[in-house]
C-alpha cells in the first residue's frame, strides 16, 4: 500500500467539527486535524454532497463558505433543523449533535492525509 | 482612556450554566493586577420571553435566576480590586435584577455599591407603530396573527459603554448583542470612535469568543481519543487580554481544567456565524475572513486580523409569542429482542393517537437506536436494522396549541405500561410550554436606551 492509495473512512477521522443554531438554520463549522488535509477537504465536501448527506433532514439550501487562512470551512444548512429549537419535535431541537452526523460521512481519501491527520491529533 | 491591555474574564455563557465558574477567573484577574472586567451572558433568545411572563406574574422578578448564585461569590472581591461586572441578567427586569445585586451587597455589608442599568431595549409597547423589516430570508413577522409576549431588540457595545461611563461596579442589561458584553468595555476602556471598524471588529471577536463560557477552553469540544481535554469537571473559563491594536489572547486561569488551543479557538469562532465575510452586530459589521490564530505558549491563544466594515443601518429584534406546548413521553424496553418490543411499543402507540383524531404533529424515536441525528419522517432509522440493539427507549414528541392535547396523546404511552409489549418500563411524561421567536429588523430611530445609576440610597 503506497501512501497515495484511497481508503475509506469517516470524515471524523480527518476533522473535527461544532454546530451552532439560529432559527430554523444550522451552521457546521469543519476544520482538518492538519491543515494540509483542507484541500482535499475543498474538492470531496461539496455543499451539494453535505445537503445529500441531510437530505432525510429536509435540508434546503446549503452554502459552503471557505476559510483558508485557519483553514477551515463553514456549512450553513436551512430548514435541517425542521422547526428549531422552539418548534421542533426532535429531542435536540438545537441541532447540537448535527456535528457527529457531518463527521460520520464516508470519505476516500489518501492513506497519508489519514496517517497525517492522526499525527497531528498527538502533538 | 488608555492604551494599557485590558483582561476580560467570563463566567457565564447561557443562563443555567455552572455557578461557580467565576470564582477562579475573578481571583485570576485580580491577581494580574491590570485592569479587567468580568461579564456574565445569561440570556437565550427564548429566555425573555420566560422571564417576561415571570415579571407579569412577580413584578419583582423578571431576571436571570442563577444570577445570585453566580454573584455572591464574587461581588466582594470585584467591588474591593476594582473589577466591574457586566452582565445581560437583567433580563425582562434590568430595575429588579439591580435591586436584588444592592440586597447582596447589603446581606454582605458592601458598602457603597454603584449599579448602572441599561434599559430601552424593550420594544413591546411601541411595537404597533415601528416600521419593520424582514431579516435575513424569514418574512417580517405578521403581529396581528402571534400572541406576542416580549418584543426586544439587541443594543450593542456602544450602550455598554455609556453605562461604563457612569463608574459602576455593576453593570446589568437586558437584551443586548452578548458579544456587547465584552466590546462595550473595550471601547470605553480604549476610546475607540464609533468609526473606527477594525477596532470594533476585534472587540467583537473577544465577545464572541468569550460569550459561551466553556465553550472556548474545551467544553462542548472534547471528544476523547480524538479531542483530548484535561479535567473536564474543573474546566476554566475564559479571559481575554485585549490590546489596544485589538490584538487578542485568550487563555484561562491557572491552576484549572479545559484546554485553550487553536482548535477550541476555531471551533469557538465559527460558531452561530453564518457568512463569515458580514457577521452582523450593532457596532460593526465584522469580516472574519483574514483571522489567524496561533498558540503562543500553554493554554495562550493570539487571534489577529479581524476586520471591520460599516455598521448596519438598522437593528435587530427578536419577537417572542406564544408557541404552544410539547409533550413528551419515553418508555425503555430492555434485554432479548428489545428492539422488536420497542418498535411494537412504538407502532402502537402512533396507531393509538391516531385514531384519536387529535390536531397534533407526532414524532417517535427509540433511542439506543437512531433518534437525534434522523429527520420527523424517521428516514434514517428505516434504513438500518436495529435488531441488535438491547437497551433501548421510545420517545414519543407532540406538538399541539394546547395543553390539554398534548397530554393526551402522550398518555396513551403511559397506557404501553399495562396493555403495551413486554417487560416496557420506566415512563417519564412531561407538558412543556413553548415559545416561538421571529427575527425582524427594525431603524435605529425607533430605539431610545436609557442609563441610570442605582446607588444604596435608591434600591
């Protein structure tokens, strides 16, 4: 297996992630445990894949913003919350744990991004 | 006016956050010797409109409830060294809450204690006459429609600061920006003009990174294995030392748990922010899209380049009415074939309230299984087999406009006790009364702060 070979796991092992909520909107901040991952992360996690990902969600428009320089992305995704914090029926109306699910995406990516990843997790 | 670094220390980040969060950071600034303030955020969106109808129902009460809890410990030692408190606990009674604060000064013989109370952020009374518009994409809120109950619009680090003005050791808010709990002392302590974007921008970032508590030194954040945080339990709250080019470093007290690294401070930056180029506050438009941020030693945190374009020309409110109620009811099934048991429980209870007829939107999960992440339509949970799950709990959620609905539907789980499948155990049942919020925009003509002072003599 040379460095450059694809394999399959979940986004969590390659970033980390936190959700926050204003009205019936959520925003998922994704940012890589090493910042060399974030452009990988650009071209595999687009908004059309993050709103297929919340699809069962109801999710209407996502926009994905860049943020280079920390690196790190900001996905905002409307209506997945399907009423917010005070009209929804799920058991976190915030969409709290929203996070977990985006980090639970499967992702291919090179086995040295994985390696450098949990790397970067130690120091 | 000075250009010596200011410390700003947080000892809340929502309204039931721990207590005693304060104390280590208090004791902190203190002994820094340089001068520092210290700010409480205890109001969500939704808690006015709790404590709006507390007022109606207490005319002295109104305000946050924990905030004596949080202020005994610490409001001697403040008092004495010098280091006002800010905080937004005033709530739907910033007059009552300041009341209260001169109690505890006279229950621990506080002399001369100075309280400055902003008010003017309660719009209710005037609401018929104010031209709004809408916010972001939600339309403007049809009032005739909405049973509304509290009517406030966010004030920001510019009133803040005239209450400084007046040399508090107190001061107390209803609603403004949370980040204005931070930025107000800035631009008292720094002079900065009501022009002067970049400066405004970097006050603002030290509100929004201090103004969830833990949240920027390793709470809501660890995740072992992964995100490793020391002492979760002991976890410090946050300082910031703000220098006048509006460089920041945030770090916590020594001596306590958590963790402040780049990425509790990213985590911490993009959260609740939408386009990070236009983050909307009443002082500034705030452009994070230049921030670095960079460890400069243990638990020090220096974020830079923080960018400030023209405030926006109105500001906003957020209208709370009457949102109906949410019952709730959960039953745990246990052991071989639990999952077969739980989803019997639930396919029956959902046929039961059915047939009732009810004018009420239903919702079932069995946690243990699939419940927060999936959608109402239960899309997530049809596609995964849960046969191998034995510990397992259905939740039934109702929403109904009364209360009376809402509590019959969920007996019929309570009913899965007797008549549901087997061994089905510890039901819990509760009626919530809720509160829906609508966002709008309204000139900033329309709005006319107040400052008062409340010494010893007047409370």
């Amino acid at each position: 297996m040379t460095p450059d070979d694809l394999i399959e796991v979940e986004l969590h092992e390659l970033a980390h992630a936190r959700t926050g909520d204003k009205g019936d909107r959520a925003n998922i901040s994704l940012v890589p445990y090493d910042p060399a991952a974030w452009d990988f992360l650009r071209k595999e996690i687009t908004a059309e894949r993050v709103k297929a990902w919340f699809a069962h969600r109801n999710a209407g428009k996502v926009v994905r913003y860049d943020l280079p320089k920390l690196p790190a992305f900001n996905f905002v995704l409307d209506d997945v919350l399907q009423g917010g914090v005070n009209g929804s029926l799920n058991l976190d109306g915030h969409g709290k744990s929203l996070s977990f699910h985006l980090l639970a995406m499967p992702v291919r990516a090179p086995r040295a991004l994985v390696d450098a990843a949990r790397n970067a997790r130690r120091r | 006016m000075t250009q010596e670094p200011l410390l700003i220390g947080n000892g809340a980040g929502f309204s039931t956050d721990y207590t005693d969060a304060g104390i280590p950071v208090v004791d902190a600034l203190v002994r820094s010797g340089k001068p520092a303030v210290m700010f409480y955020e205890m109001l969500a969106e939704r808690t006015l409109a709790i404590a709006q109808r507390e007022r109606v129902a207490n005319p002295d009460g109104g305000y946050a409830p924990y905030m004596v809890e949080a202020l005994e410990p610490v409001l001697r030692t403040c008092v004495e060294n010098g280091v006002p408190i800010l905080g937004n606990f005033g709530s739907a009674n910033p007059m009552g809450a300041a009341r209260r604060i001169h109690q505890i000064a006279r229950e621990q013989g506080i002399r001369g204690l100075r309280v400055a109370v902003v008010e003017g952020d309660d719009v209710r009374d005037k609401l018929q006459r104010i031209q709004m518009s809408a916010w972001e994409e939600e339309d403007a809120p049809k009032l005739d429609a909405l049973k509304v109950i509290s009517a406030n619009v966010y004030l920001g680090g510019r009133e803040v600061a005239k209450a400084m003005a007046l040399e508090p050791h107190v001061v107390v808010t209803g609603r403004v920006t949370d980040s204005a709990l931070a930025l107000g002392p800035l631009i008292h302590h720094f002079g900065w003009r009501v022009d002067d974007w970049d400066h405004l921008a970097a006050g603002t970032v030290v509100g929004h990174l201090l103004e969830c508590g833990a949240q920027v030194t390793g709470g809501y954040f660890a995740d072992p294995g992964w995100k490793d945080v020391p002492d979760l339990d002991r976890v410090g709250y946050p300082i910031a030392e703000c220098h006048a080019d509006g460089s920041i470093v945030v770090t916590k007290p020594d001596g306590t748990g958590g963790l402040v690294s780049r990425r509790t401070v990213i985590e911490q930056l993009l959260y609740e922010i939408h386009d990070p180029a236009a983050y909307l506050v009443p002082d500034v438009t705030l452009d994070l899209t230049e921030v670095e941020v960079e460890e400069v030693g243990p638990n020090r945190v220096r974020v830079t380049g923080a960018r400030g374009h023209e405030r926006p020309a109105t500001l906003k409110a957020t209208i709370c009415f009457d949102g109906g109620w949410l019952g709730e009811g959960e039953i745990s099934y246990a052991g071989p074939n639990a999952f077969g048991r739980a989803r019997l429980a639930k396919e029956t209870v959902e046929k039961r309230i059915a047939a009732l007829g009810l004018d009420c939107r239903v919702r079932t999960d069995l946690m243990g299984f699939v419940s927060v992440h999936d959608g109402d339509s239960g899309a997530l949970a049809a596609a995964r087999d849960g046969s191998a799950c034995q510990d397992l709990r259905l939740r039934l959620a109702v929403d109904a406009a009364d209360e009376r609905t809402v509590e019959r539907a969920t007996r019929e789980l309570e009913g899965l006790y007797c008549a549901g499948p087997a061994g089905g155990g510890g039901v819990r049942r509760r009626q919530t009364w809720r509160v829906r919020t609508a966002s709008c925009l309204i000139p900033r003509e329309s709005v006319d702060p107040k400052f008062r002072l409340v010494t010893a003599d007047d409370a």
